[in-house]
C-alpha cells in the first residue's frame, strides 16, 4: 500500500510518496540486522537536519523579515560559548522591547493620522501613510521568533593565535529596519542584516548556509514559539505501478506536478529505488507563488524513509 505524506512549510509543500503495510506501519527500507556505514549515517542525519531547518525558517519567515550576521570584533569576543550565547540572547531581549515601544508610537502615531484623515477624507497621502502604519504596526504585533546557529572560530596565527570568535546566522522577525537591527548589536562591525528572499535564492538557500559544517544539533536554538509544519497523509489513494510511473516519467514534468498540486510551482522532483523492499519511492517539491519557481540548490532530498 502507498502513502502520500504532504508537508506543509508556509509557502513550500513537500511530497512524498512511500510504502506502508496494511496496518500503516512503513515498509522496511533495509535488511534486517545491516546497518548504514558511518559516512552514510552522518550524510543523512545531516540531510535530515537540514530538511528540518528549511521546514522551520519557511513555516516562520517571510520576505517582511531578516536574515543577518551578527559578529564580533576580535577584542570583544568571550572566550566561551556560555558567554556568546548570552549576549545573543541579550540581544534579542533588547530587540523585543524595541519592537513593543515603537508598537506604542507607531500606534500614538495611527491615531493622529486617522483624526486627520476623517477632516481631510480625499488626501491620498494620509490614506497610504495610514495603510504603512498599519502594515508596520501588524508586524510589530506579530511575536518575535528567532532561530540561530552559533559558529566558532579559532585564530591560528597572529597575535590573537589560539584565541576564540564567534558568529551567529540569525533568522529573526522583521518590524524594525535593518540598519537598526544592525546598531543594536554593540560587539561589532560586520552585522550584515537583510530580508530573507527564498523567492530570489531558493527555499532552502539560507538554511543550507546555516547547516553548513555545523556540527550537532546543539549548534542550533530556536525560540519557543516557533510554528511546526503541518502534515497531511494519504493512505492507499496511489497504486505501486502509479509511483513507479511517476518515478520513471514524471520525475522532470512540471505541467503534471503543476495541475496535481494546484497554487503551486513545481521545483524538483526526486526519486528512488528500494532493490531491498522493490518499491520507488517519490519525493515532489512545490513552491507557492505567482511568478517564476524559486532556486533549489539542495543536491539531494532524502526520500521518506527511502535511504
């Protein structure tokens, strides 16, 4: 029997295609008792993290919010994690405040403009200032999420050698500009804030930066409130021969994948035979959007459970 498993991630839908049992348990994809080698191990467990991060950033943020760099200049940096985490934390403590006072102005400020436009109701300058506003001000209403990944570096040579560094990748709710995001980091130049753009360089650009040789999943923290992806499953809806035509025939057929998913965009199709259970398994990325397809740099997808 055949499952479809759609993955809802804001705009990006992932769909995979799997054999279960009768009783919904899924098929073994391996012998038992034989066991992966260590290369291949690691090379999933990071394709998988990387599938979660690309999942979150993309259930949580939008182009309205930012993805920066906050660094530190050399004499500034802690010679601890314990230390850098802190000031990161710190940081977004500030950033949450900031975001509640200029909520307050921005809405001391909505309220002049509306008395103003009720004795002036033709100024299309007020009417559009108002709608600024308000789009600014549901921004700023919106909870602050964030999810980072810290990166250390060590100085090999100089007088620094031997010493620590460290950088975080930040995605973080928009509302405040760039350039004050960047003024509020106080340890150091390179900051490097701008909006997150998965319709310009991919749904799965950014994380992929952030997964690189990273290194366990301590690496990376994310805020509490962060949104999981929705799942919608299908059971027994496809046959085996339907999977293995798509696997053979459809695999590069965006026209197919375009009206089976209506509202989005196909941007690539992975598949994959199982010599051990004879089964294909499928895995379809769409994208959500009204112009061209977004990039999708990922070499490889990881078909569910099809490894």
């Amino acid at each position: 029997m055949i499952r479809e498993k759609r993955t809802f991630s804001g705009p990006l839908l992932e769909a995979d295609f799997y054999p279960v049992f009768e009783d919904g348990r899924k098929m073994p994809a391996r012998a038992p008792k034989t066991k992966p080698s260590t290369a291949e191990q690691e090379k999933y467990n990071h394709t998988m993290a990387l599938k979660k991060l690309i999942r979150l950033i993309n259930a949580n943020f939008d182009t309205t919010d930012y993805f920066m760099h906050p660094t530190y200049e050399a004499h500034l940096a802690p010679q601890d994690e314990k230390s850098a985490r802190r000031d990161i934390v710190n940081y977004m403590r500030r950033v949450k405040a900031r975001r509640d006072k200029e909520a307050i102005q921005l809405e001391e400020g909505l309220s002049e403009l509306k008395e103003r436009a009720e004795k002036n109701p033709g100024s299309k300058f007020i009417n559009n200032a108002i709608k600024g506003f308000e789009s600014k001000l549901a921004k700023l209403r919106q909870p602050l999420k964030y999810a980072y990944r810290i990166e250390k570096q060590i100085y090999k040579t100089g007088v620094r050698k031997g010493r620590v560094n460290w950088h975080f990748h930040l995605f973080i709710t928009g509302g405040l500009s760039a350039r004050l995001l960047e003024d509020m980091w106080p340890k150091g130049i390179r900051v490097n804030c701008n909006n997150y753009r998965p319709d310009k360089f991919g749904p799965g650009a950014a994380a992929s930066y952030m997964c690189k040789e990273a290194v366990g999943a301590a690496r990376f923290s994310y805020s509490r409130n962060l949104e999981k992806p929705v799942e919608k499953v299908k059971t027994g809806r496809v046959s085996k021969g339907f999977v293995c035509k798509m696997a053979t025939q459809r695999v590069d057929d965006r026209e197919y994948w375009k009206k089976r998913y209506k509202g989005y965009r196909f941007v690539r199709c992975y598949s994959r035979y199982n010599e051990y259970n004879g089964h294909w398994y499928v895995s379809v990325v769409m994208y959500r959007t009204e112009d061209l397809p977004p990039q999708w740099d990922v070499p490889d997808w990881i078909t569910e459970d099809g490894a």
